[in-house]
C-alpha cells in the first residue's frame, strides 16, 4: 500500500478549503439576495397594507371633518413633512430650517412667516408671539395661523401692528422665555408680547416626571457625549436598523408584538409645580416688559379634553390620547384655581374652555386646531389685547 504525497495531501485540503469557502459565500449571497429581495416585497407591497394608521400621522390629520371641504389639505401636510427639518438652535434646543413653499414659508431667522397689513411709513407696534406648534401654526397656511389672523382682527379693531411669530413645535413656556431674552439682548425689542402655552408644559411635566425641562429632555440626556461611547453608538444605530426591517415589522403585525409606549402614572404634584412654573415663567417676563416697557399678555390653550360635542373624527382623536385625559383635566383645573385668585392681573386670560360647547369640528388632532378654530382664538385674544393699547404713551416705541 502506497502513501500519497505530502504535497499531494496538501493540494487536496487546499482544494476543500477552497471549495468550502466558495460554497460558503455562495450561500451567503444567495441568502443575502433573496433576503433583500423579500424586504423589498415586503417594504413596498406588504407591511404598509397591513399597519394602521397612525392618528398622530400629518397625513392622517389631512382627512380630518374640520378639512372636509377644503382642497389642499394633502399638499399642505407634505409641505409640512418637507419643511420639518430642525436645526440645532443655542439654548433653546431647535428651529425649523428656512422653507419656502406655497402654503408654507420659514424665514432666513428660522420664524415662520407671517403675512401681516401693509402700512404707509407711520409707526406700528410690534408684537412678538411665543408658543409651541399650535402657535407655530401646524394645521394652518400662513395666512391662517394665530399671528396672521390676530394681525387683521386688530387692524379691524384700529390698532395697527406687526405681529411676528416666534412659535416652534415642542416648546414650552421656558424655552419662550429665552428665545425673547435673547431677542432683547439683541435689541429686538416689542411693544407688547403673547404667549399662548399649556399643552407642551402640561405634558413634558407628565412625560418626565419633573416639571419645567424640554420635551423629550431624556433624549439629550441619552446623547451627550455619545461620540465617546462609540460601541454604545454602534448598538443604537443597529438596534434602530433592525426595529425598521420590513421583515420585522411584518413579524410583530403577525405575532401581535406592539412596541411599549411607557405612560407614567399621574403624579398631582408635579402638576402642581408645572402650574406654579408657569406663572413663574410669567412674572419673569413681566419684570423684564416693566424694565424694557412693553406689555405682555398670557394665553392658556384648549385641547380637545375641553370640547363636549365631538364629531366623529374628533372623538376618534380623543379615544387615542384618552391616557392623557387625567393629567390635562386635572392640570387645566389647577389652572382655574390660580386664575381666580388673580382677579387684579388682566394680562392671563383662561382660553381652555372656549370650545366646550361648540358644535362644529375644529380639532384636527386632539391639540391642534383647523384655520377656523385659529380664527376663534386670534379673534378673543384681540378683544381682549385692546386694553393694552389704551395708553400709548406707555409704549416703547413712543418713547423720546
């Protein structure tokens, strides 16, 4: 019996070796391409057909009763995804990029435009408004957000002036109060100033359990430094990969998996220390309106917890966010409390309930209203702002 070669006996195992790791990448590509094959499938015809829809999609909120009658409800709301596209801005955390389109228009300082009269060469007042989307005008043309509107009801009153809208999506009443900060160590000084607040604060004190920090403050936290973490990094960016397959997406649909939506619980006290924040916030910008003389006028806003007929869609929307009946209902009664024992101070006025019995559909979401709904609130706040316009002689700008 013969013995094979050394080198033979090699060349053989090369051969396996070879053989082996051809194989191999050719399962693997086979399996990579029909993998990508099948999430393709299943990205383009499958998943999308089987997910709800998700009420707090914009698209969704293009079908709401409020927009019944109205043709341009689907370009609006792609505008609208188009132009939400956050920059990082100093201290206040984030603005919208400058956008131009046909019902959406951002400036080069990153405001939302705001169509206002126009005037001969004599001296109007400036008003700045502060708030969050709903001042922002998510749901409204330019024409017809709260800014716009309120500039036409007070010229229709007599009072003409430049309304300027500082509203961002997410802000609460402290990020506000910062932005107009930094607008006065600029020398961007008003002649009077609006805030129109309650549903951010309401819910970033519910959401972190601590009143007066910025929405999602948690997620600023998670990303701090995280440059430094890169195998930390890494995971988040996998992890988020894989939650976002086609494949796993249509796995949880079939086996009933929902991802975890964590709801605290209600904690009365730190509603209470948002409320007391808030009117904080308040005294903090009126000291700065008496040292830099303009007035200043405080708005609490509606949500759709405060409107007793519903329509179909907005009961809908009130069925979704039902979690957040407490919270708000109770925070927005604290609210009614403090307010009556401030039956000297004209300058905060409780909008919340101004919808409770009307009829019509206004919400577009369980928060954001419809141009009419804009309508309603720019027209009280002007009647209730013509009080501050009787002594001119107190304004800034009329100053010597």
């Amino acid at each position: 019996m013969t013995k094979e070669r050394p080198s033979v006996v090699a060349t053989s195992r090369t051969r396996k070796a070879i053989d082996f790791v051809r194989n191999t990448w050719l399962i693997l590509g086979i399996g990579l391409l029909f993998f990508s094959v099948v999430e393709i499938l299943l990205s383009l015809f499958v998943v999308d057909h089987f997910t709800p829809p998700d009420p707090r999609n914009p698209d969704v909120r293009a079908k709401a009763d409020a927009y019944k009658d109205v043709s341009w409800g689907d370009d609006y709301f792609k505008e609208f995804n188009e132009s939400f596209d956050a920059r990082w801005e100093p201290y206040v955390y984030w603005r919208r990029k400058p956008y131009k389109g046909k019902y959406i228009a951002i400036d080069s300082s990153c405001l939302r435009f705001t169509p206002n009269p126009e005037f001969a060469a004599e001296h109007v007042l400036r008003i700045f408004m502060f708030g969050g989307s709903t001042m922002w005008g998510t749901g409204a043309r330019d024409s017809f957000t709260i800014p716009a509107i309120l500039a036409r009801e007070l010229l229709g009153r007599g009072v003409k002036a430049e309304v300027i809208n500082f509203g961002e999506s997410g802000f609460v009443t402290t990020q506000e109060v910062i932005a107009l900060l930094r607008e006065v160590q600029k020398g961007n000084i008003p002649d009077a100033v609006v805030f129109y607040d309650g549903i951010n604060d309401t819910y970033s004190a519910y959401q972190q359990g601590t009143p007066g920090l910025a929405q999602n403050e948690s997620h600023r936290v998670q990303e701090f430094n995280m440059l430094k973490r890169l195998p930390e990094l890494r995971g988040l960016v996998f992890i988020d990969f894989v939650n976002n397959l086609a494949i796993v997406r249509l796995a949880r649909i079939v086996l009933g998996i929902t991802e975890l939506e964590t709801k605290p619980d209600f904690d009365a006290v730190v509603a209470e220390q948002a409320v007391e924040l808030y009117f904080k916030n308040m005294e903090l910008v009126k000291a700065l309106g008496a040292s830099y003389r303009f007035k200043c006028q405080f708005y609490w806003q509606p949500t759709i917890f405060g409107k007793y007929k519903r329509s179909k869609y907005e009961q809908a929307e009130y069925d979704s966010q039902k979690h957040l009946e407490k919270p708000y209902v109770e925070t927005y009664r604290m609210i009614r409390e403090k307010a009556t024992l401030l039956t000297d101070d004209k300058s905060f006025r409780n909008l919340s309930d101004i919808f409770l019995l009307e009829g019509k559909p206004v919400y577009i979401d369980w928060m954001h209203l419809s141009e009419r709904g804009n309508a309603v609130i720019a027209a009280a706040m002007a009647e209730n702002m013509l009080s501050l316009f009787q002594s001119p002689s107190r304004f800034r700008s009329n100053r010597e």
